[in-house]
C-alpha cells in the first residue's frame, strides 16, 4: 500500500493533529522493530533485547497522541497491524509446534513487546477497526487458540498485553464459515490449567472454558473474552447445545456472586472478586444478545434473565446496573422485529433543512400522521418487564446507568407499536410530574431529585430524535422541560446536569421528524426560543450555556457564549435589541439570576441589568416593583436599575417610592446575623447609585451613612464600597462628627481588617481638616500591618495628588505633624515588601515635587529643600523610568531604591533622619534585602567625613561616620522589653563593622556602643538576642586594644552563663579573637588556651567544663590586666 500524499506543511488547527505528521519516521522504527522480532534466534531469549524495546516504547509514544484523532492513523493501519501480524503470526506458528516438546526453547515473554504496541493500536484506535487487518485464515485457529492456551497456563500481570491480543485475534477466528469440528485436530495434550477442571476435550468445549477462564480478571481480558464468547456462541453449531448451556452458567454465576460472604453483618457488601465475577458474565449476555440473530434458543432462560436482572444485589456498582441496562435493552431488541423501525425511517423528511423549513407542516399525502396505526406486531409478554426495569433505571444515582437506560427505551420505542409507544412517552412524562408542585402556572421542584429528571429528560430526547413524540405529547411535556432546573442544597445546587439535559431535549425537538408533531412545535417555537437564549445568556454553567447555544442553532442561530461575562454582558445585549428577545431577557434576569445562590452570577446578572434597562425602561420599571425582596441580588438589581433609568422611575410614582424605601424595609437582623456581610455590599451598591443617579436622599442621608460604616467593619472586601462610599461622600456633604468618625477608625486601637477598610474610606476625604489623625496609620510601624501601611500610603497621595496646597496649610496648622508625616514617608521608603516601598516612593515625589511650600523660614521647607537635593526628581513615574543618569530606576528594585534613599540620611533635621535611619537598620537585619540595605550604608559612609567638621555655608556640623555610630548606640538604648529595633540595630552594627565602613570613626564614639551592647546583655537570657551580642562582640574586639580587652572580658564572663549553648557561642567568638585574631597578647599560653577553648564541649554541664573555665580564666584574667596597665 504506498503512502498518501500528505502535505506536510499543513497547518494545524490547535494542538489536535489534523494527520499523521510523524508517518516516515514511524514507519521506519516499525521496519526495525520487525525485523528485530522475526530474528528467530532471539525467540528463546526471556525477553525482548532493550534497543527493540525502546524503539516500542518511542512508538508507543507516538501513537498516545493521536487518541483524540485516531482517524489520522487509517491511511497507514493496514501496513502498521500487518507487519507486526505477521511477525506474530510466524512466531505463534513456531510457538505451537514446540510447545508439545517436553522443553521447549520458545519462551512466552519474547514478544511482550510487540503485543504491547498491538494494544497500544487497540487502545487509540479501537479493536474492532484493528481487527481488519488481523490474519484469519483455519489454519490459525489451532495454533492462536494453543498459544493462548499456553500463555494463560501462568497468568502473570506482565503478560496481559499479549493475552489480550490473543483473545481479539480468536473473536476474528471463530467467525470462520467452517464447523469447528471439521477443524478439530483432536489435540489432547495440552498443558493443564488449574482454574479449568473441565472434561471435555473438544475444541469447542475448550475455547468455552477457556473464555470462561478470562471473564473474572479485571482490565481488557474481561471485554476481549466477552466479545470472544460472544461471537463463538452465535454460531450456528453452538446455538443448539453450547449457547443455552452458557447462558445457564452465566445465571448460576451471577447467581452465587451476588450473595454476601457474611450475611450476618448488616450491610453485607459484594468483594471486588465477586463483582469482576457479575460484570463478566453480564458482558458476555450483552454481546451475546446483540450478536445473536434470534431469541428461539432463549424461551426456556428468559425467566431466569429476568429475575437476575431484577436483582437488588447490584445497587453498590455502577457498571454491574450499567451492564444489566444494556443486557436488558438488547435482549429486549432481539426479541421485538424491526420492521417498525424502518417504517419510521421512510415517515421521516429526507433531509434537515426540509424538516426545519416554514412549510413542513404541509405533509405528503404518502406520509402518516400520528393517527395512523402501525401494522401489528406480536409483543412478547416480558416486554413489559424489560421496559419497567429501563424505566426504573432512569432514576439511578449514576449518570451511566440512567444515560444507558434512556438509549434503551429509545430504541425499543421505535420497534413497538404505535400505542404502546404512546404509553411508554406518557410514563417518562409522568416521571417529571412526581413530587412536583404547580401553583398558578409555577412549577415548584425543590422536592424533586435531580436524578430522576436527569433520566426522564434523556429519555424524552432519545424519543424525540427518534420521532417518538407525537402532537398531543408536545403539548404536555414541553412545558415541563427544565431549562431553568437548580435546587439549592446548602452552599452548593444542583441541576446543571438536568439543564444540559432540557438542552438536549430542545437540540432533539428540532430534529422531529414527524409533520404534525412540528406543527405543534412550531406553535411554541417562539416561547422556546426565548427561553432558550435566556439559558444561553444567562446561565452559570459554561457547559449548559453551549448546550443551549447549539439548541438554539437547531432552532434560529448560534451565538459565541462559552466566556461567562461576555455571555452576560456583551452578547446579552445585542440579543436584546431584537424585540423578540428584549422583555424575555430582560424577565429572567429580574425574576431568576438575580436570584441565584452564587454572588457571581448575581453580580453578573446585575451588569447585564445595567446593559439591557436602557432598551425598556418602562418595561423594566414595571417588572422590577414586584421583586424587591430583601435579598442581594434583588437589592443590587434594584441599585442597577434606578441609576441606568433614573428620569423614567421618576415619573413612575409608585416605583420612585419602592426605590427609595429599600433600605427602610430591610429588617435589623438582615444587617446583624449570619450573612449580613452581603446584604451590605448589596446596600452600599444601592446607596452608590443613587448618589451617582441624583436621587435626593435628604432625611435619610444619616441612616446612609451608618449603613457604610458598618459595612467597613463587616465586609472583608471593601473595594468597590470604597467606590461607592465616594460617590455618596460627592453627593452629600458630611457633618464634621462623621468624618471624625472616619477617621478615627484608621487608629491603632481599631481592629485590623476595619482599620484597612476604614483607610481606604479616608481616602473619599479630600480636606485638609482630615488629616489630624491620619499618621497613626502610617507611624507605630510595627504595630500597623502591612495592608494598612499600603492603603495609607495611597490613601495620602490621593489627597496630596488633589491638592498642591495640601502640605502647605498642613505645615501652617500643625508644623510638627508635617514634620513627622514626611520622616514617616522616608522610613516607609525602605520597606521589605516591593509594592509597599513603590507607594512610598510614589507619595515622596508628590510631597518634593508637587507640593508648594513658601514658608521660608519653617523646618518644613528647609528639609524639603535639602530632600531635593539629595533625591533628584525622577523624568516620570516610579514605576520604572530613566533617572537622571539615565538608568532604569524602580522603586521596586531594592539595590537601586536604598541606593537612592540612602543619601537622605545628610539631612540636618534628627526627625527626618531618625526614622529613614531606623527604616534601613530594621530592613538590613531581614534577608533576601538586607544586603542591598546595608550595602547601601556602607557605601554612604565611606563618603562621610571621619569627625565632625562644619560647612561654611550652614555653620553647621555635617553628619558623620560618628553619627551612625552614635544612631546604632542610641536604639540599643530603647527599652529591652518592648523596642523591636535592638536585633535588627546588633545585626547591621555588626555587618557594619565586619564591611569596614566604620573605621573612620573616632575611638570616643566606640565605648558608647560597646556599653550599649552590654547594657543590652545583662542578664539576658533570651538566646537569640544574646548570640547577636556576642557576635558584636567578637567584631568590637577587632576595632582597637581598648575594644579588644572589654570584649575579651565580656566574651569570657559569658562561658559560666546558665544557658549551654550561649556558652558554646562565646567559646566559639573567644576563641576566634584570641587564636585566629590574636587581638590581646596571651604570650606562650596561647596553645593552651586554644586547646582549652576548642576541645571543651561547653554545650555540657559536668566537671570538667568547671575546671577547663577557671583554668581559661586564670590564663587570659592576667593578660587583659597586663594590657590595661
């Protein structure tokens, strides 16, 4: 067969390969692999040699892809299956003629390779088209029905590929138009198998055990011996003497399977052998059944089938009730003629676009009506059995027995006559009425189960298509159709698998082929059409919504609706400017999916009311009054409503009046008890609209704002309040006790999440008045979370980006608040965390560059001036632009931000330096950034002048390295107890000194810090923060003689502290001073010192680490007095 001409160029649509790219290449590897497996000299090898087997693995590979597009292999499936048959082929030939010797070299793992990729090809493509290709010629049958025989001998796991294959190849083989006995060459010696004790000796008798033997093993060996059997058993020399012994076997197995191992425990359960057991039997009646031409062979089992079928045993296992669905229905087929069937076929237009055309209810006089009566048809009298038992089952929990059983009763309803089919209709019909309620036209199903419309609706659509639906059935079952089916059940609903199902049925309904069941149809077209787009728009589930869509396209068109927010607010609205559409979408919105249980759909369908209220204002204003319960998606539908048409519901008195009187109705416990968060989102969207729409609020204007106020304490998310709390603040103007109120929610006092809310709510106030109180959100900065820094932060440069005055009549009432705001700002600039440092920054350049301040002679202005010239201005943004060297600079780069802010600290004022100061010392103790914080300072202090000199132009002393020394000092004194700055203040210290950064320093500046760090130490027993002291000490003892003695003498008071391991810490600091440093002169003692340090383990308390101590002691207290005098 030669190749087809492919174009490899071709695009491919997705990622679905439109043909078999990868042919060439794949071909070759199957010439290797063939070749290397039909080297018979490598049979008797136990296994395949490896570079064969990672050539079928690489092909395997290969073909797992095209599983969703097997019909790209087709071109080429005849050359692939027949190379490697025939290679199988010769191999099961060779296999069968030396397996009667009594050792033979044939091993039955050579080939484990070349059966996986037959599977393989089975599993992508599908048995049945494989099978083609199969060898099937008599001479097989011996040799395939041995090998088989052979390889199932020792059942290991490994093997099942190749045991598969075999089970296939026989199902081809036992088709053969030969009697089996004429091939029969009477071979007896087979090799004993111990789960087969059979007796009988012929081929026929054999292959049956033998199939027997594979249908309680899980996994593929159970559906190929199944079609095995299956096809062996409809022959024509079984059917008299083998067929009606199976099936009684079959019986008697599901039979003894299904009774419980304990029956005296109380909810005795099948074991997982007795279902394998069931399901295997019940394949082979189900094949058996559909391969079978004749039910005559069958009259004396049928009642047997029956009660087995009726069983209550099987209510546990999905697929043993699926398996009996389709046992059922097939056995039922077999024994109804199909002549019904093709009479339906010709009632049927020709073809769909004649069937959907306006005039097909002008019917031929050739063709019936629903009046007409089929020709007579003898009905067995258990048909009535098998089709309640289809009819049950569509009540079933699982989705693939009820799918199965709607199938079923589909295809028996087509060979049944006329009448009974009615019947059968009229039956699933009723199946939608149980437990359902009808008040003036409304179908209540709250007391339904979801499973059982799911079945019924199923079931109607396979009857439909099927043109089963006749005119009078239109007209009761229609309505009752669940496009709009949800039951909520706690946080959760249920139902879109029934909506997909209704989806269904309307798809099937335009498929009707019967004329005057679409008349009848076409006279509810419109209703259904609407309602229809109403789902497609508007309903949650994306699946149903492109089940309606495809429905819809049945009917009148298709609309892109598989993206849930362009559903509901963007193709909603164009389908709503056909007149037809327009109040149909418009009433679901108002009566359903404002309603529905998930805030998203209901903040959804509030956007799409926004769209669609301008098409019909005074639609909607009538629509809207009845439905205003006190409910989220009812009260935010309403806000939607009065700002889009605002002019029309005025005029309208009485709802104007509704619209108004929303927040009035709505009972106390709505906005205390579980979920009042909702209800106040839902009021503060309410409110927001009509301050943005101009209702006039007057009186209420105080019961408003209590509302937002307590929806900033109770909601967690609080941004689009925020939004609508600003619209209201524009609207009404408030009293000073309410934004005094506001803001002293931002204090440390309030709770967090409030606090964060309450933040952002300052921000809607843009006077200067408000501002007394706003740094206590930004100052305390360990007691203030992150978000409540963040939002205070944009909160500020809000109000500052309003106002160029702002921090000019800030400065004017209350010059020390000014102050301490802008050394807020600068610490803020050094923050860990990116986006709260690029905040800051943003707020620093709106306070130096956007903001005027003329008051020559204030603190304010001179700081500002020399902030100006110590952080140049930026061309742009902070979010990323060139700076003045024209290098990229970000706020959110923490190297080129430290860089950059460091060289504020040469301010002359203390109250803006400390707290920048205080910022880089608490940043540079934290990793990943305190290296680039530290680094920073560092780098600054290596521009500082050693000692404080004066500038002649100031007259003041410029900061030095002495400053930082005398800063570091100053937070080691802040209280033990309470400060969070004395580690981070031990830490950089420490980097400091190890970088040399502060050499230049005067020696009287060091013996501050060293009793600083003492102070801190004393009786410290907290371990962390002692280790820290320590270190510092080990680095102060490398600064001078004076340092090196005290640290020394500190070092060695530390060896006797309580705490064991602070112990080890300051051996381990002692001996890195005294013997690698060597920073006091210990003379010829210093090897015994170094041995006493290093080999005591001071982690312990005994004896020997008391002596080691006062002998390290004795040795090192004469130096350090030595080096004093």
């Amino acid at each position: 067969m030669s190749d087809p001409v492919q174009n490899d160029n071709a695009e491919d649509v997705g990622s679905v390969p439109s043909f078999f790219r990868e042919h060439a290449e794949f071909l070759h590897l199957l010439d290797e692999v063939a070749t290397s497996a039909s080297n018979v000299e490598s049979w008797t090898l136990p296994n395949a040699p490896e570079e064969e087997m990672r050539l079928i693995r690489e092909m395997k590979k290969t073909l797992d892809v095209y599983q969703e597009q097997p019909t790209c292999l087709d071109p080429y499936l005849e050359r692939i299956v027949s190379r490697l048959m025939s290679v199988v082929q010769e191999y099961v030939y060779a296999f069968h003629d030396t397996m009667y010797k009594p050792e033979s070299p044939i091993t039955v793992t050579r080939m484990d390779g070349i059966f996986d990729l037959l599977y393989t090809l089975c599993k992508v493509r599908g048995y049945k088209v494989i099978l083609r290709f199969f060898p099937h010629g008599v001479a097989d049958v011996e040799p395939v029905f041995a090998t088989l025989w052979r390889f199932s001998v020792d059942l290991e796991a490994s093997n099942w590929p190749a045991r598969y294959t075999l089970l296939i190849w026989l199902s081809l083989l036992a088709m053969i138009p030969f009697d089996i006995e004429s091939i029969d060459s009477g071979t007896t010696d087979l090799p004993a198998i111990a789960e087969l004790g059979t007796s009988d000796v012929s081929l026929m008798g054999r292959w049956v055990e033998l199939g027997k033997l594979f249908l309680c093993k899980p996994g593929c060996e159970m559906e190929g011996a199944a079609v095995m059997l299956s096809r062996l058993l409809s022959r024509r020399d079984s059917a008299a003497v083998l067929r009606p012994e199976f099936i009684e076997w079959a019986a008697r197995e599901i039979t003894n399977a299904a009774r419980p191992i304990d029956t005296t425990a109380v909810n005795a359960g099948l074991q997982i052998g007795s279902v394998l057991r069931i399901n295997g039997a019940l394949r082979v009646l189900c094949h058996l059944f559909s391969a079978m031409d004749s039910h005559a062979t069958l009259d004396a089992q049928i009642p047997m089938l029956l009660d087995i079928f009726q069983m209550d045993a099987f209510d546990q296992h999905s697929i043993t009730r699926k398996l009996i669905s389709k046992a059922v229905q097939r056995l039922a087929l077999l024994m109804l003629p199909a002549t019904n069937a093709e009479m339906g076929r010709a009632y049927a237009r020709p073809s769909l676009r004649e069937n959907l055309s306006n005039n097909a209810g002008a019917a031929s006089d050739s063709m019936r009506d629903d009046e007409a009566e089929s020709p007579d048809v003898e009905v067995p009298l258990e048909m009535e059995a098998f089709v309640g038992i289809l009819l049950q089952k569509l009540h079933d929990k699982d989705t693939i027995v009820r799918w199965s059983a709607a199938k079923g009763i589909g295809r028996i309803s087509e060979r049944l006559p006329m009448a009974l089919a009615r019947e059968i209709v009229l039956a699933v019909g009723d199946i939608l009425k149980d437990e359902t309620l009808v008040d003036n036209g409304l179908i209540d199903v709250a007391m339904t189960t979801e499973y059982s419309w799911h079945g019924a609706l199923l079931c109607l659509a396979e009857l439909s298509r099927r043109g089963m639906l006749y005119a009078q059935a239109l007209r009761q079952i229609v309505p009752w159709v669940g496009l709009t089916y949800e039951i909520q059940r706690g946080d959760y609903s249920v139902g879109s698998n029934v909506r997909d199902a209704a989806c269904y049925v309307m798809w099937s309904l335009a498929r009707i082929p019967n004329p005057s069941s679409k008349r009848v149809f076409a006279e509810m077209s419109v209703e259904m059409a609407t309602t229809l787009i109403s789902v497609a728009v508007f309903d949650r589930e994306s699946n149903v919504r492109r089940a309606a869509s495809a429905a819809f396209q049945e009917h009148v068109g298709r609309q892109v609706l598989g993206i849930m927010r362009n559903a509901f607010v963007v193709t909603s609205r164009k389908i709503a400017e056909f007149d037809e559409y327009k109040h149909p979408l418009l009433h679901h919105l108002c009566t359903v999916t404002v309603y529905h249980w998930d805030l998203k759909t209901r903040e959804l369908a509030v956007k799409a009311l926004r769209e669609l209220a301008p098409l019909s204002p005074a639609y909607v204003a009538n629509v809207a009054s009845p439905f205003l319960a006190v409910r989220h998606g009812a009260i935010t539908a309403v806000a939607a409503i009065a700002e889009t048409i605002a002019v029309e519901l005025v005029s309208h008195t009485d709802a104007s009046k509704m619209v108004l009187d929303v927040a009035d109705s709505i009972p106390a416990r709505y906005i205390e008890d579980f979920g009042a968060s909702l209800t106040l989102a839902a009021l503060t969207t309410y409110m927001g609209s009509l301050s943005r729409a101009g209702w006039s609020i007057g009186e209420a204007q105080g019961k408003y704002f209590a509302l937002f106020e307590l929806a900033f304490i109770t909601c967690k998310t609080v941004d689009d309040i925020v939004v609508d709390f600003t619209s209201f603040v524009d609207a009404c103007n408030l009293t000073p006790d309410q934004r005094l109120r506001i803001v002293k929610h931002t204090q440390v006092a309030s709770s967090g999440t409030s606090r964060e809310s309450f933040v952002l709510a300052v921000g809607a106030l843009e006077k200067p008045s408000d501002l007394e109180l706003l740094y206590h959100s930004v100052d305390n900065r360990g007691d203030v979370g992150s978000w409540v820094r963040k939002q205070s932060l944009q909160s500020l440069a809000r109000i500052f980006a309003a106002d160029s005055q702002t921090f000019q009549r800030l400065n004017e009432r209350d010059g020390e608040l000014a102050i301490r705001l802008l050394g807020q700002i600068l610490c803020s600039t050094t923050e860990k965390i990116d986006r709260l440092r690029v905040a800051a920054g943003h707020m620093l350049e709106i306070l130096l560059y956007e903001q005027r301040v003329e008051a020559a002679d204030s603190r304010l202005c001179e700081g500002l001036e020399q902030l100006r010239r110590l952080v140049p201005a930026q061309p742009n943004d902070s979010s990323g632009d060139a700076g003045v060297d024209g290098c990229e600079f970000s706020w959110a780069d923490p190297e080129a931000a430290f860089t950059r802010i460091v060289q504020a600290l040469s301010v002359s004022d203390e109250q803006l330096r400390r707290p920048l100061f205080e910022g880089l010392v608490s940043t540079g103790s934290a990793e990943p950034l305190g290296k680039f914080a530290v680094g920073a300072v560092a780098a600054y202090a290596e521009t500082l002048p050693e000692t404080g000199a004066t500038v002649a132009a100031s007259a003041q002393p410029e900061w030095g390295v002495d400053g930082i020394v005398a800063e570091l000092t100053r937070l080691l004194l802040t209280d033990r107890q309470t400060s969070k700055i004395i580690n981070p203040a031990l830490i950089v210290a420490d980097q400091l000194i190890e970088q040399g950064a502060l050499l230049a320093a005067a020696p009287d500046s060091w013996i501050p810090l060293y009793r600083a760090t003492q102070r801190v130490a004393f009786k410290l027993r907290a371990p962390l923060r002692l280790s820290l002291c320590l270190k510092l000490y080990g680095s102060l003892a490398l600064v001078s003689e004076e340092l090196s003695r005290l640290a020394v003498g500190s070092l060695l008071a530390h060896m006797a502290h309580p705490v064991l391991r602070i112990r080890q810490t300051a051996a381990d600091h002692l001996f890195s001073a005294l013997c690698i440093h060597g920073v006091v002169d210990v003379g010829d003692d210093g090897d015994e010192i170094g041995r006493l340090v290093s080999e005591t383990e001071w982690a312990q308390e005994s004896a020997g680490v008391k002596d080691a101590r006062a002998q390290l002691t004795a040795l090192v207290r004469p130096r350090l007095a030595q080096d004093r005098n």
